[in-house]
C-alpha cells in the first residue's frame, strides 16, 4: 500500500488520539489506525471507524469514565501596560 497524499510506502499501525468534541469538551480516544511515517495520513478501517461512533454514542449517554488529563487555557487580550 503507498500513502494517496506523497505515494510513500513506509504505513505502520499506530495508536493515535482521535478527538471527539463533546459540547465544550474534547475527548481523546485512542484508536488504531494506519499513518503515513512520511506525511501523517490517516488510515481508518471499517473496525476503527465503528470503535470511533461507538465510543462517541457511549461518551453521548454517559456511559465512559473519563479522567482528565490536561486543562487548556485561552487568553483573553488586555491593553498593554504604559510606562
């Protein structure tokens, strides 16, 4: 098989974190999936993708523990101080 994006033939199996928006929250599932080593393109089987839609319809009814694993923050912006 060679990447459709740059025709690299160097795809491995890895687990990569699939973000899933829930409302304001972004939940990381970890799948995996084939990747380009050379470009980073993804590759989804039929399995993958089913394990991705299952994973979200169970985090839609609360039925996944989910631990947090990092804040992110966002700056509002503010008048520079004068001297």
């Amino acid at each position: 098989m060679k990447c459709v994006v740059c025709r690299s033939p160097d795809i491995e199996l890895k687990v990569v974190d699939e973000e899933i928006w829930i409302d304001d929250d972004v939940v990381l599932i970890p799948l995996e999936v084939l990747v380009c080593a050379n470009c980073g393109e993804r590759y989804y089987s039929r399995q993958a993708m089913h394990e991705l839609e299952e994973a979200e319809e169970n985090l839609r009814q609360q039925r996944l523990r989910l631990e947090t694993a990092s804040r992110v923050l966002r700056a509002t912006m503010f008048e520079p101080a004068t001297s």
